[in-house]
C-alpha cells in the first residue's frame, strides 16, 4: 500500500509537527516521510479531504461483538469493519460470548476471525470460569495465548476473597484485572440511577453508593496486594474522587468512562426509550461534570464507546425487561466532540496503549502507518443510516454530533 496524505493537520502532542499541515508519504504501510509538499511518486494514491486531520490510531477499550454464540448481534468479522468505520484501529474485546472467552481454544477461534482485519484486535479473557465469580479461570494459560487482560465484562466481583487472590497470581506475569464495581446487594432490582427521575417514572433505581462502595473494598484490596486494576466505566462523581485519592497514594489504579455518561444524564429516560438502558447507568448532571473534570485532570485516562449490540426483540419490549446496552463505536467521536476539546479526546483515545503494553506506532518516519483520519468541525445528525453496525440500538440516534471520521490506516490497509 502506497498512499500520500496531503494537507493534513496532525494532532500528537509529543510530535514536533503537532498542530502543523503536513503531508505523510506512506510507502509499503510504513511511514517514509513527513513534511510540506511532498511530490507523488508512481504508484502511490493520493488521499486529499476536506479540513483533513490525522492522529495515531484510536484505541476503544471496551467493546463486545456476540461472536462466538450471538452472531445475530454482531460478528467479528463485522464489528472490526465498524470499528474501522468510527477511527478506531485497535479495540479490546471482552466475554459477552457464548462460549466464555476464558481458554485457549475460544481465544484461538476468536484470533482466527480477525487475523485479516485492518483493525487490531485484543482480548480481555475472562477472570473467573465462565465468567460465574466462583473459581479463577485459566489465567496464566489465557496470557500466553495472548489477551492484554482479565475480567468478567460488566460483572462485578462479589468474593472479594478471590479477587485478593487473583491480584496476587496475575502479578507473577505483571496482568492487569478490569473489574466493574457494582454491590449487588445494594443494587438489588434497580436498573437506572436511583434519584429524581427515577422516582418521577416509577422506575427502581440503583444508587451510586452501589459503585462507590465497591470501588472502595477494591481500592482496599488493590493496596494490600500492590496488584493493576482498571475500573472500565464509572459513573459517579464520588467515584472520581475516590479513584483520585489512590492515584495520589501511588496505587496502580486506570479508569474509564463511556462516552455515553460524559454526554447524556438519566434526564434521557424520560421517553422510556429503552436503548437509554445501560449498564452502569445514565447518572445526573453533577456526575457528568464530574466525570468530564476527571477527564480534563487525568483521573479518567481512558474514553471508551462501551459498543454493545442488542438484538431488537431484546430492546422492543417494556423498559424494565429490555437488554441493556446501546451500541456506540459509530457515535463515540461525533458525541464527544460536542462536550470536549479534539485534542483531549484524541489523548483519551490513544495514550492508554503503553499502559496496557500495545504497540504505540506514533505517527513519526520509519514507523508502521497506525493513523485515523477525520474532520474535527463536520456538523450532522446521527441516524440509522450512519449505522453498519447489524443490531441498531444507538442511545445516540437522533442526536446532533460535531465531527465526522474518514477512515483508519492500519496493517498496511487503507479503509475510508
């Protein structure tokens, strides 16, 4: 692949062209020069778009696809297209599968599928046995095949016991644990956030004391063993607080949060739309404060589209009985554009990779060609016809987005 960008505006903070209109000659996939006015050779493609911007490519931290055992929703093969589709270059699939991805084998097949991709696709195995809480799955088995880390997707770990020892074994080999806090107990039946609105529907709430007091017991934990915790999505403004206060202590604690609780509140709910039914929940708008200011001051390293399709019969029926979950790659740019600068998204989106040890090709001569284009001013609406993804449950639909991507370059593919 031979390609030449021209007139692109490249956003790396530590680039010594950031900010600058370059071109970028590509040759064979590899970066061969950077600079003003480069002159085609034979043989390369020309890309030239409006307002064009390049950055290296994004990393989506939390996705599911359904393959294996719910294809319907999405397959791999599909969902890395999407994924190409919405600038993201590398995205780390978790176990929403049926088999559980916590062996070797399921890991393989999984491989198999995306070994062709323009996307990157890495693994977060399972934490426990079929992701059930109760016995610790083959972990060290599962890094040498080959996934980035472990956890048990959206839930939470109620034997704190065995998470104590899962820190313990998985620091033998420096893994890392993705846990999601949520007490079940305190949970209950709720399914929204317990507060005002919730009250006003009728709906059972769940309160944010439920993930606070969890991240606090892992924070304990975390401590006692000096083990690697990434919390992939909070939602609370004590939440933030809370993960500051151990970051300070020099504890090894990340976090996410979804693209969809820095822009929307449980305000959403109000119309029963049930594709505003995710897991954790839409909070208020003093938690969206909260956590856009966690993004700003890095308490919050990492922005994710938390993508998650759901078959329309599982959405298309009472709100309380819905799936949860909404899909989100397609969105996740344009939404975040509307209440965060461009380049603190472009950070959110690719400064985790060296924390996570995934290949870092900064966008620098001799390197391999990891680059997302995209105009960061493009105004639109997004609607079922901006979705390739095959299930269709956006929380986004209808809404108005700021900035549209082109495509990615990746493994010396182009998709645009």
């Amino acid at each position: 692949m031979n390609l030449l960008l021209k007139n692109a505006t490249l956003l790396e903070s530590q680039n010594p062209f950031h900010k600058q209109q370059v071109d970028i000659e590509i040759t064979n996939g590899i970066i061969s020069k950077i600079g003003k006015n480069i002159t085609k050779k034979d043989g390369f493609e020309v890309i030239e778009k409006e307002n064009l911007h390049v950055s290296q490519g994004w990393l989506d931290t939390s996705v599911v696809f359904g393959e294996p055992g719910f294809e319907t929703t999405e397959t791999i093969e599909n969902g890395l297209k999407v994924a190409a589709k919405s600038g993201f270059t590398s995205v780390f699939l978790h176990s929403n599968t049926n088999p559980a991805i916590d062996n070797q084998a399921v890991i393989q097949f999984i491989k198999n599928k995306a070994h062709t991709s323009i996307t990157n696709l890495h693994i977060v195995g399972c934490l426990t046995k079929n992701s059930e809480g109760t016995d610790l799955a083959e972990l060290f088995e599962m890094k040498n095949a080959g996934v980035v880390a472990f956890g048990d997707y959206k839930k939470s770990m109620t034997n704190a016991n065995l998470l104590k020892i899962a820190f313990q074994y998985v620091d033998n080999f420096n893994g890392i644990l993705f846990v999601q806090p949520m007490n079940k107990d305190l949970k209950g039946k709720g399914f929204v956030n317990e507060g005002e609105v919730s009250t006003k529907l009728g709906l059972k709430g769940i309160p944010a004391l439920a993930e606070e007091i969890e991240i606090e017991r892992n924070i304990a934990l975390l401590e006692y063993t000096n083990g690697k915790l990434h919390i992939p999505t909070i939602t609370t403004k004590n939440s933030v607080d809370l993960i500051s206060k151990a970051q300070a202590k020099g504890l090894q604690i990340t976090c996410g949060v979804s693209v969809n609780n820095l822009v929307l509140t449980d305000e959403e709910l109000v119309d029963f739309n049930s594709n505003t039914k995710i897991y954790p929940p839409l909070r208020t708008e003093t938690d969206r404060k909260a956590l856009i200011e966690g993004v700003l001051n890095n308490v919050i390293s990492v922005i994710t589209s938390d993508h998650c399709p759901v078959n329309i019969e599982q959405k298309q029926i009472e709100y309380d009985l819905a799936d949860y979950g909404s899909i989100g790659l397609e969105s996740a740019f344009g939404a975040l554009q509307m209440v965060l600068p461009t380049e603190v998204i472009v950070d959110k989106f690719t400064s985790a990779k060296s924390y996570f040890n995934i290949e870092n090709n900064t966008i620098t001569e001799g390197n391999k060609a990891e680059i997302t284009l995209f105009n960061p001013n493009e105004n639109w609406i997004f609607d079922k016809q901006n979705i390739l993804s095959f299930s269709k449950n956006a929380i986004m639909l209808g809404k108005k987005m700021k900035g549209k991507v082109y495509g990615i370059i990746c493994n010396n593919k182009i998709e645009i």
